[in-house]
C-alpha cells in the first residue's frame, strides 16, 4: 500500500491520524508530572520525546495545541520545572488513560490511580511507581507556526534508575527496566534485544 | 542510582552520553536518505525522529553538530528531499554501520550493502531493504543555540507500507512490520504487544 500527499488529504481523519502516528515506529513514552501555581498536579501521556545532548543533557517534547495538553504547557511555563516518568506493564492503563480529558485543576493522579512523589525543591510531582524518573528545567520553547503545536526544549537536571539496570557504559538496560514503548496513540509494547554493537568505524 | 546536574557534569563523557541516550527510552529509528546536487547518495542512521502533526503529516528530527552528520543537512537544504526508512532485523547491522565516518561523497550504501531505490522525480534515495519507506519535503530548520543542533521540520509527501501490516483502522502494526527499535546509539530491538486499547474516556 502507499499513499502520496493527495491520497493522504483524503483519507478520514482519524484513519489519517492512526497511518501517520504510528508509520514513524515505535516511540519514547513518558508520564509527564507537572503542578500549577496554585499547587493542582496534572499528569499527561506524552510520545513525541526527542533526545538533544547529553552535555549538557537536553531533551525536546512536542505540544498539541489540543485541550488536554495546555495544562502541562502551562504548569511548565509557570514553574519551569516538569517530570519525565517511565510506564511499566504493571501500569500502562493506567498511563492510557491519563490521556483522557479531565477538567482542569482535576488531578490525574488521583483519577487514574498512580501516586505523586515529591523531592526537595521540584515544583512538580514524580510517579512513584515508575522505576525511571527525570526532573527537567525548562529551557526555550519554539512555536511551529505551520500546525500550532510547540516543542518544549528541557535540560535534564535529576535522575533515577535502579541500580540493576544499569550497565558498566551508563546505559540503562531498558529490557531489565521493562520500560513500555508505543506506537501510534493507543498501542504498548515491551522490547526484547536483539543486538548490542560496538561502535561502527569505516575500515581503513 | 540516582545523578543531580552536578553529578553528571562529573561523569566520564562517553559514559554520560550513554545514559542521557538511553534514559528516554525507545526511540524510533530510521535510516535517512539524502543525495547531494552532484548525485552522491548518502545514508545516515538517526534516532530523534518525532511526531508533529498528522494534517499536514508533519516529523521532526534533531541533526547534531557533529561531522558525521553535515552531509545529511546539507544535502536536505540542497535537494529540499529526504527518504526515512524503518530498519528490520535482517539488517540492523547494516544500518549501525552507516554511523561509522565515511568521506564526503562516499555512498554509505555502497560501504554498508544496501540498495539506493529511486521513486518518480524524488531527489533522495530510499532503501530498497526497507518494507516502510516515507518521503519528506523540507519544512523549516530550527537551530538550539544552547548546544548548536538543529531541528529539521519536514513534510510526509509519501509513505508505503506491505498491507499485510496495515490495521483496518489505519495503523501500522509495527510488530507484524518487524520494525526495530533503539536504545541509546548501540543497542536494537524488537518488541512485543501488550495492548492496544481503546480511545480513553473520563468518567461521567
């Protein structure tokens, strides 16, 4: 099957939405923990995390210019602090239905059945039960004018991974973490290795 | 184990690169195809892509500073075209390979054993290996003055995909399609399905 530009125009909308979501492959999924000012927790569903640097170590997110998203973008411009959290198979529903549209001021935490977890100075709550958490400083947003959205860029400033998915390089096994992956918006995975490769050099 | 900023401003740098890689989780992977005005084809493997938007169907990159990299960003602000194809396991290997550094105008898919695949008037080569190829028009570039990357805006123009891995809702399942997927800039896999589940609702 394939489609060009005209034949994507006339697909319907949600049909278009599930193609060009998913066609991409799998993707980073992350519970992102904000807080207002006025101190309401918000956790949303994100899968458009990107990797920037490691030094200093950066990350990007998209915004949809949809409802459900302007409470992050909000929180994250009122405090600059946001959380980035892990979904496990023991919670991915959970993680899913966060995604729902609650009222603002409405926490999901409480709603969906995960727990907040605070440390020190952070202006936005952790998920407890995720095993990979990281605490991001906002850095810069950037307006894409042509559909709306913004990218959030973050300097990641706090990390924490079990010891035993650690290996000796700094990588974290993310089979041993079990951390879940997607595709599209609606569909979760686990990963199974097929190959850890040394660094590729040209031959002389 | 847990790191504050201070902590891995300590950390030895490659062992810093693979954590801040890897602890986004999976990211999705493709090999980029480019060619330059004079026609030398270049094949690079990136792991930033994300979603922006699915009307227009719009995808992001991050191309980093780095040497490796310039032919791919000079290639697209040339020819305005690129190809992004999914990586299977057959030739995860392959692909790797492409991060290895090559001269200018040396044809990774010469050095690496794959198949440039040219379509219609398409100024960039897609790789004939991959069962889900997209062509993408250059949008916009964004340049992150905080560590000197840049962010490629470009459009979907055309997708193919085998229809046996086309869902009667518009997905691609991407386990029926053997996509793989990365961890950190090494280590490749293959995932699992644990669910896909219906569009989420708040309760009444």
């Amino acid at each position: 099957m394939h489609w060009n530009t005209g034949d994507l125009e006339k697909l319907e909308r949600r049909y278009r939405g599930n193609l060009i979501n998913s066609i991409g492959g799998y993707k980073s999924l992350l519970l992102v923990g904000t807080q207002s000012s006025q101190g309401n927790n918000n956790l949303a569903i994100f899968s458009s995390y990107f990797h920037i640097g490691a030094d200093p170590a950066m990350c990007g997110m998209v915004v949809r210019p949809a409802e459900e998203t302007e409470n992050t973008l909000g929180n994250i411009l009122q405090t600059g602090h946001y959380t980035l959290n892990h979904v496990l198979p023991s919670f991915y529903e959970k993680a899913h239905q966060c995604s729902a549209k609650y009222p603002a001021g409405v926490s999901e935490f409480e709603r969906v059945g995960l727990t907040p977890h605070y440390m020190d100075a952070f202006k936005a709550p952790f998920v407890a039960e995720s095993s990979i958490k990281m605490g991001c400083e906002f850095v810069q947003k950037m307006d894409i004018a042509f559909n709306g959205t913004t990218i959030i860029i973050g300097r990641i400033v706090f990390l924490e991974a079990p010891d035993d998915c650690l290996l000796d390089d700094g990588s974290i096994d993310l089979n041993a973490s079990q951390t879940v992956t997607c595709s599209g918006l609606d569909t979760y995975h686990v990963a199974q290795l097929l190959g850890k490769l040394p660094y590729a050099k040209s031959p002389k």
